[in-house]
C-alpha cells in the first residue's frame, strides 16, 4: 500500500458519511485508511453510582470512537485497511498533524461549518484545507 488517507470523525452523521466516502476512496487507491478522533483533554474521571464504579477517560472513550467507526468501515466495506487513532488537540490541529506523522496522502473532512456563520469563523474543514502537509478532500455531507 503506498498511501494513507485518513478521515475525521466525531460520532456525528455527517462524519460517518465522510469516513465512508473516505474508505471507498482508499480502497480504490489501495491505501489504508484511519480513522481519526479528537479529544480535548486527558480527563479521568470515576463516577461512583451505587455499588458500581466507571471509569471515564476522555482519550479512551475518543478512540473506542474511532474505532466503532472503523469497525463499521470494515463491515460496510470488508476490502478496506482500516485502523483507529486518537489524538488530543482540536479537530483540525489532530488532522493535519496525524497527516504528517503518518505521512499521510490524503485527509477527508466533511463539509459541517462551511457556510453561513461557520464559513465566517472557520470550520475543521477549511482550516485543514489550508494547513494540511497534504491533499484534501471535502465531502459534501451538509445541505
């Protein structure tokens, strides 16, 4: 496989239909993709209630996340080379990062924040657009 693509995903519609768009174009390229998820921080927090105790960790439930969806990739798309990652820092700053890191060929975002006011304060989209090490594409998922 000589390229990666990886794909952003945050647990919404919207970015299921851009990590499945994202795995139809790595099977065509014959690249691998992964699935990238973002937290905001690296909180641990238990909650007791009652006799039972969970444990919540933000990186944790990020990258079960990440690979929920890629699980779902693999199912819907059984050719595909999916892994799962998790990274903390803003969505798009995970992104490109990741992109480097995995020297990736391509990022797929979907289109979320685009128009209207998003398209005025920025959105993941654009600012992955416009610092990715790479190429990327944007999927229209939004109306």
């Amino acid at each position: 496989m000589a390229e990666k693509v990886i794909v952003g995903v945050d647990g919404s519609v919207t970015a299921q239909q851009a990590a499945l768009r994202a795995a139809e174009i790595a099977v065509s390229m014959g690249a691998e993709l992964a699935v990238v998820t973002a937290h905001a921080s690296d909180n641990t927090e238990v909650v007791r209630i009652g006799s039972d105790t969970w444990i919540l960790d933000d990186a944790e439930q990020a990258l079960k996340l990440a690979e929920q969806c890629a699980a779902a990739l693999r199912a819907a798309l059984p050719e595909a080379v999916v892994s799962a990652v998790a990274a903390k820092g803003k969505p798009q700053e995970v992104l490109v990062n990741e992109a480097a890191r995995l020297n990736a060929g391509l990022i797929v975002v979907g289109n979320v924040g685009m128009q209207g006011l998003g398209r005025v304060l920025g959105s993941v989209a654009s600012s992955v657009a416009h610092n990715a090490p790479c190429d990327v594409y944007i999927v229209k998922t939004a109306k």
